[in-house]
C-alpha cells in the first residue's frame, strides 16, 4: 500500500477493510477440512491424565489404544487398532480393516470384555482424528471410562502401545500377506505375546503371568509394588528432564537456571 498509494498500512487492517467490504481472496484460501480438524481439536482435546503413568495400578485400570499402518502387498496399507492394558502389558482386544474411520474402533471395541474394567479407568490415545470424534468420545463416556490423550506430538506419552507396534513388525512377516492373512497374523502374534513372551521388564513373565500375579496381590503387597514404581517412574522423568534439557543445549538454547536449578554461571 506504501509503494502503491503511499500509505502506511498493516496486513490487520488490511483484513479489517477486507471483511467490512465482503472481500475474499482467492490464493491460499484456509481449508474447510482443516478448519473442522482445528475445531474438532479446540473442542474435544482432553487433557494427558496419566502422564506415563503406565504401569501404577491394577490391572484393567489404565487402557492404551492406538492405529498403526501395516504396508503390505501391492503397496496396500491394512490398518490395526489394538487396546493394551498398560500395567500388565496385554493386547486385550484388536482390529485390523483397509480403512482408519470408526468402524475399526467399533469393530476393536466388540472385542473387548468390559466386565473386568473397572468405573473411572483412563482410556488413552494420541490426538487422532478417530478420537477427538463426538461419537468416539460419547462410546468412551458411555463405557465408563475417562478419556487421556497424548500431548500433541509426543510419542512418549504412549510409548507402551508404540512398543507393541515395533516388536510386532520386527517379529512378523506380513508383507506378503493379504488384508485376512493379517488379521490372522495379528491374531497368532497376539496370542504369542500374551501368553508366552516372557518380557525383561515385567520380571521375565508373559503379560499374562503379570496379570495375575497383579490381581492376587493383597492391598498391603501391592502397596509395595507400586511403590516401586513409583520410584522407577520419578527416575525415569528425571531422565527425560535431563535428555531434553541436554538436546536444548545442543541446540543452542539458553536454559534457564529455574529448569535446570542451577545458577546461571553454572
């Protein structure tokens, strides 16, 4: 506007005027898919209610759930949606479709047994589309359970789900496989680590040795327990502190001596 009538005038007002006259431009118009996307987030968000807290509590109390892509023949993509109990580490139930909508997480929740799942358990995922949904948000509502989400981009945040994903691409060839060879092979591989991959960090037993050792536990037993991991937890969270203060530094950040609690100097 300067060169061309010269005068001073901001982009703001620019819009300003813009609206008043009715005006719209054309070039690099907002979507309106991504405009309901943001909507959809501002207002289904919910807030991350058990902060890796994976594994202190009973069984059946704190529900992992998640969708990872399964390349295939042809370069098709299946899609498997498991929920896994976080103390315990069992796959409880899955689905795998051709397509990520809703009816891959009704077809994963016909699957699951909800007699064991107690009032108030968290239901945690990441910010996916399927999830932040009204009526996905409503089956959780409707179940008794309360919705935790992943902080945006974080991956940490569910990193027990992450780790089923991992180990069973690792493990199983499915890349030949058709869309009902992989239902299958999820299904064996389900059945698999649950029952007989005795796992390092659950004191060598199978997810389902887990479970019941947790379910017997007297309340005074498993006071204990999860004292434990509680201290395993505040040291794991002092390590991800100190990670991420180191790759700021890396990065060339300033830290604050208020996060790293030491004096500037230092």
């Amino acid at each position: 506007m300067k060169r061309l009538k010269g005068v001073n005038m901001g982009r703001k007002k620019v819009q300003r005027l813009m609206r008043k006259a009715g005006l719209l431009c054309k070039v690099r118009q907002a979507k309106s898919s991504r405009k309901a996307a943001r909507e959809l987030l501002d207002r289904n968000c919910c807030p991350n209610l058990l902060n890796r807290k994976f594994r202190i509590a009973r069984p059946f109390q704190h529900l992992l759930t998640d969708v990872t892509y399964l390349k295939h023949r042809n370069n098709e993509t299946a899609y498997l949606s498991p929920i896994k109990d976080a103390a315990t580490g069992m796959i409880l139930t899955h689905a795998v479709s051709d397509t990520q909508n809703m009816e891959l997480t009704d077809q994963m929740f016909m699957g699951l047994d909800t007699s064991n799942i107690p009032m108030g358990a968290l239901f945690h995922s990441d910010q996916g589309a399927l999830y932040l949904t009204d009526a996905f948000q409503k089956k959780i509502r409707k179940m008794g359970m309360k919705e935790s989400m992943s902080r945006r981009g974080n991956c940490w945040d569910n990193a027990s789900m992450e780790s089923f994903f991992g180990h069973f691409k690792d493990e199983v060839d499915y890349k030949d496989q058709n869309l009902s060879g992989i239902d299958y092979a999820v299904f064996q591989y389900v059945q698999y680590y649950n029952n007989e991959r005795p796992q390092w960090n659950r004191n060598k037993m199978t997810p389902f040795e887990c479970m019941v050792q947790l379910m017997n536990m007297s309340d005074e037993e498993f006071a204990v327990y999860e004292q434990k991991e509680m201290t395993r937890y505040r040291k794991m969270k002092k390590r991800s502190a100190e990670k991420a203060i180191q790759h700021a530094r890396d990065l060339g950040c300033v830290i604050p001596s208020k996060v790293t609690g030491r004096k500037q100097h230092e």
